[in-house]
C-alpha cells in the first residue's frame, strides 16, 4: 500500500479554486482535489478579527510530491499567507491510494 496525504487549503472564491485544483491536477501535483463550498472561516489577521466565506481544496498527493505542490500552491494563491496544511491518510483503499501514486507519478505520462 503506498503512502499518501491529504493537504487543505482554502480560497476566496469558485473560479480561483477551480483554477487551482486544475492546475494542481495537470501538473501531477494531485492525483484528485475536492472542492468544498460554503467553508465559513473566522480568524484573526494582522490583529484584527476577521469572517469570510471560503472554498475548501481537499488534495491528495504523496509525501513525496509535497515541497512542489507547497511552493505551486504558494506561486498560484491569491492570500499573503495561505493555508497549506498536510494531514496522513493512515490508512484507505490499497487500489485508491495506489491510484494516487500513479497519477502524481511525474516519471510516468498521461
């Protein structure tokens, strides 16, 4: 069974999310992103209490394709500092976490 994570991020909007996901995925950064609408978020920034409605990317990747898709995330997000967190998946679908390391393969064409 191959290792695999699951990094969350949040955007201000569909379109950048969208964008995101696409590019993500198109660099084999991702072998899938969710996007999850109407994340409701509420934090403070620069010392001030802030609220904004968010979209929520659930990536999957491997740990091995974690730096790039770090910095890519970073050159594409519209935030100063976005959020970029990784979580382990401890455990899933052998086929599915398989699936992922073929698709973020970047040794491998599509």
């Amino acid at each position: 069974m191959q290792q695999a994570i699951m990094v969350l991020t949040n955007l201000p909007d569909l379109e950048v999310a969208r964008a995101l996901a696409r590019s993500l995925v198109e660099q084999k950064l991702a072998a899938c992103v969710n996007i999850f609408p109407g994340v409701q978020s509420v934090y403070r920034w620069q010392g001030v209490l802030e609220e904004a409605a968010e979209y929520t990317l659930s990536i999957k990747t491997t740990p091995a394709r974690y730096a790039e898709l770090e910095l890519a995330i970073k050159r594409q997000h519209p935030y100063a500092l976005p959020e970029v967190i990784a979580l382990p998946i401890v455990a899933g679908s052998a086929d599915y976490l398989n699936w992922i390391a073929e698709e973020t393969n970047k040794d491998i064409n599509v």
